[in-house]
C-alpha cells in the first residue's frame, strides 16, 4: 500500500472514498459542514449517523467541485481516544476492501485540533490511522484459488480473477501540520505491516506452518530488514538439553525449532530486552487430547511466537535504540506412539524437573527452556513473554485484553500505559506465593497443572520458577486476544495482538 500526503484540499482528489472524523459531541456541526461540501441536504444524516466509535457512513456527493467518488463520516465517539482513531480508520479501510476501493482519502486538515482534543500529538495522531488502515484492510487470501469458479466458467481454461487490493492511501493536510502527519504516518506503515506479516503467519494453517516453517519465516524478515537470525535443530536441544521443549516435541512428525532474533542499533542503547514467544504451531492436546470441537483455532497457538518476528522486525525498521532479542521455541503438540505421557517427568534447560501432568499444558513446558535461556545466555535488563497460554485467561479477562503477570511494577507499568495507547489492552493480575502449592508435584520439583482455580495465575506462577533470580520480567497471557473466530471488531481470524504492543513500549522504554 502506498502512502502519500496531500496539501491540496481533499475535495480535489481523485479517489474511491474520502473520510472524515467525526467527534460525538460535534456531531451536528461537522455534519453539516461536511454535507455542504459535497452539496447534499444534512437533516436525515444526522438523525441515521450517530457518530459512536467506528460507525461508518456512506455518501454520495451532488456537487461537481467534490472530486472524490463517496465522502466517509467516520464516528469517534463522544470521548475519543488515540484507540478509537484507529478503529474508526480500520472500519473505513474494512469497508474500503469490502468494495473493492482502490484508491482512498483521509482528511487530516483538521488533525491538530483532534490531536488537541484527545490530548496526543499529531504524528501519533497520524499513526493510529495509519495503523486502522492496514488492520481493517487485512484479509487472509493467500490460499483462495477462485478455481471453482474458472473451472465452472471455462473448462477451467479462464485465469484466475484478478484480487483486487486497496493500492493507495492519501493522507490530506495543512501545511503546518504535514511533517508530523509524514512522521507518524511513516511509523504507522512500518507497524501496521509488520503486524499484517504477523496475521499471515498465525493465520497459515498447520500444515503452511511447522516449526521449521516458522523458523524460516524468521530467517526471512532477518535478512530484509538486516537483524541476525539463529536457528537451532532437534541435534542442537538435545545438546543443550531442552527437556521441556522436546518432551512436547516427542509425539510430532515435525521436527522443533529454536530460533534466536537479533536486532542491534549502531547507536545508542537504552536497553537490553529479550522477547519469547510461544510457538506451538499446532496444540492438539497431546495424549490428553481436545475435544475436536474448534480445535482448528489451534493453529493459532503460535501467536506470540508470530508476535517476536513482528516486534523484531518493526523495531530494526524503525531503527530503535533497544537491542532486541527475539527467541521462538517451536513444535506442534501431537498424539502418537512416541508421545510423551500424563504422569512423565522432564529435565529441564534450568535443570528443574517437571511433572507433565497434563500434556495439554505444553506451553508453559516449551516456555521453561526459552525464558532460562534467555536470562543465563543474554542477561537481558528485562525479559518480556507472550503466550496463548491458558483457556482459564480467556475466562477471567475475555478476548479485549491480555492477562499479565509481573515482577517489576515499572515493567508493569510500561506495558499497561502501552496497551491503552496502541489499543492492545493488558491488565495485571497476581504472582503471589499463595498460589505456590498448586503446583506443587509429589514426584517433580514442579507440576505442569494447578487445578481448577486460577488457571492463569497457576501457570504464570510455573513459569517464574525458570527465570531464576530476575528481576525484571513480565508475562502476557494473550489466549483470548490474539485467537480467531471471536469475531468482532478485529474481523475474521487473527488479530495480530501483541505487535503494536511491543513496539510501543519499546518506543517509550525508559
Ligand atoms: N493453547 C492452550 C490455551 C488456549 C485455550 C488458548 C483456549 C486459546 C484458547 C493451552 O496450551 C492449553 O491447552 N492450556 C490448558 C491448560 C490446562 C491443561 C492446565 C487450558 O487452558 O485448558
Ligand atoms: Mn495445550
Ligand atoms: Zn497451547
């Protein structure tokens, strides 16, 4: 998608759509200054659109001097955030790929006074709607073939229809405000793609994604957008003793991967952080098998590692000044005859031993040997992780927000200020001792399982143990916000969650 700013007026444009916010408490006005713009009448307008975050309304101009084909109003609801800005800009861009537009317009003119109202600044502003923009016109259409019908047309001789995508983006703005919009808009595109690459990656079922698959989708960002990739084999675990991550391994047909992200800037260095990610390309269950009932949405259970690629890659393109260290443990989880059983006992990287009391917890066990390695190889100043790690989290929070667990309350903060402002909400729960026991094991130094109470806290509490002695880490449980099929706002498939995130924490690391 290309992205251009515009100072000429947004009535002088050739486009598809042009698009307007519209604030609720402002509603009649800019109605009705926008309805004399295109020469239409206002009265019904106001009472069909009610301007509420994201509500969307079409129109068709009467007056020859407006250029654009359909003018947009876009809600932002009576008190807008930076949040509802980019949902408003996701709703048109989603709109604008259901119609097959090619070509639209956002009108910025007025941007400084939205940037006033909602107290940010106007390249952040600009941001978030660029950021809407790639995630409304997101589609996973990669194995679409439309061969049915051509082969209904033509005795399948006729090409394939051609896919037709939105090209071009049109930012419109005044002169004054044109270098911040450039600026934002420039970081929006970098964020807003790399999180697109991160949907594609989770959205590709299992067998377009084993763990090798997702390795090389590592590699491949590595060596676009210059950071190193390292990629360990099954030989290289069992050297290293990767107990947890092969056990899960044991039952598959596909070999598991460890890759290792690296970005480092030239420059400056305000931190050393590490980012693991889940990446469980498929999550049977293992021997303690799923019902089949949605167990499709599995192939989703790779989302954080998906997200480390994202967030590496955002932070190389727009050069922070972290040193970035991404690790993806992978495998699928699989019944077989070479499955590990409920009841077997594992030794971890860190040495710990631990009960599998419930193959279906296999995240936590892949994590253990990512999150020591990460502290004992890196000796990172903070240690972040994501994981679609636990049904009892979708419970407890559902699916617009993240559980996470912290032991740093200026980490935790970070990331909870970070989560309002990049719309990927997180809110914290406890890492008390209290809940120690439930994990206890008779046979292990810890068990995989905590019963039924606290789910998501009994398996934050598992994963503490591996981190030693540090003292600055932080979990994200994101099962209910980065899983498909909830429907929604975030549409069909994968949201993506996690990657705007991150980089806006890195962003603000201080
Ligand atoms: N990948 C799942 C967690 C999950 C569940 C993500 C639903 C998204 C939606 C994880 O590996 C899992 O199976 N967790 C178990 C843990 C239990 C066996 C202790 C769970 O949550 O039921
Ligand atoms: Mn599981
Ligand atoms: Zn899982």
């Amino acid at each position: 998608m290309k992205i251009s700013i515009s100072k000429a007026a947004t009535e002088t444009l050739s486009l598809d759509a042009a698009a307007f916010f519209v604030v609720g408490t402002d509603r009649e006005k800019a109605v009705s200054n926008i309805a004399s713009l295109i020469g239409v009448t206002a009265t019904s307008i106001g009472s069909d659109f009610k301007a509420k975050e994201a509500d969307l309304h079409l129109l068709y101009p009467q007056n020859g001097k407006f250029e654009p084909k359909r003018a947009v109003l876009l809600g932002l609801g009576e008190k807008p955030t930076l949040d509802s800005v980019r949902k408003a800009a996701s709703a048109f861009a989603a709109k604008a790929r259901e119609m097959k537009f090619g070509k639209i317009g956002v009108d910025l003119t007025a941007v400084e006074t939205l940037a006033k109202h909602i107290s940010e600044s106007v390249d952040y502003v600009a941001q978030a709607v660029v950021e809407g923009v790639w995630y409304g016109a997101y589609d996973y259409d990669q194995l679409k073939t439309n061969r049915i019908e051509a082969l209904k047309n033509s005795n399948g001789k006729k090409a394939d229809e051609k896919k037709v995508e939105l090209k071009e983006l049109v930012l419109t703005t005044d002169a004054d405000a044109a270098s911040d919009v450039a600026e934002g808009a420039k970081v929006g595109d970098i964020i807003g793609s790399a999180q697109s690459m991160t949907r594609d990656l989770i959205n590709s079922p299992s067998n377009y994604m084993t763990a090798t698959d997702l390795a090389n989708a590592a590699k491949a960002s590595g060596k676009k957008y210059g950071y190193k990739v390292t990629v360990f084999g099954k030989k290289q675990l069992e050297e290293l003793g990767m107990g947890g991550l092969l056990g899960v391994n044991a039952g598959s047909a596909n070999p598991p991967t460890f890759s290792i992200l690296e970005y480092k800037p030239t420059g400056k260095v305000k931190a050393k952080i590490a980012i693991v990610g889940k990446g469980v390309t498929f999550d049977t269950g293992g021997i303690s098998l799923k019902p089949s009932e949605n167990m499709g949405d599995m192939k989703a259970d790779m989302s954080g590692a998906a997200d480390v690629i994202g967030a590496v890659e955002a932070a190389a393109r727009l050069k922070l000044p972290m040193h970035v260290i991404g690790i993806m443990p992978a495998t699928d989880n699989k019944p077989s005859g070479t499955a590990q059983n409920p009841g077997d006992v594992l030794t971890t990287y860190s040495g710990i031993t631990i009960e599998v009391d419930n193959t279906d917890a296999e995240g936590r066990l892949i994590l253990a040997d990512a999150l020591t390695y990460a502290k004992e190889k890196f000796e990172p100043d903070a240690i972040i992780d994501l994981a679609t790690l636990t049904g009892a989290c979708v419970i407890a929070l559902g699916n617009p927000t993240a559980g996470l667990f912290s032991n740093d309350d200026k980490l935790a903060e970070l990331l909870f200020a970070a989560g309002l402002r990049s719309g990927e909400k997180v809110w914290r729960m406890p890492l008390w001792d209290d809940y120690d026991k439930q994990i206890k094991s008779d046979v292990a130094d810890v068990k995989n399982t905590g019963g039924r109470g606290a789910g998501a806290i009994t398996a934050a509490k598992f994963l503490e143990k591996f981190i030693g002695d540090h003292k600055s880490w932080a979990h994200l449980d994101i099962a209910g916000p980065a899983f498909p099929s909830m429907g929604g706002a975030q549409g069909k498939g994968s949201s993506g969650f996690g990657v705007r995130l991150l980089v806006e924490a890195m962003r603000r690391w201080n």
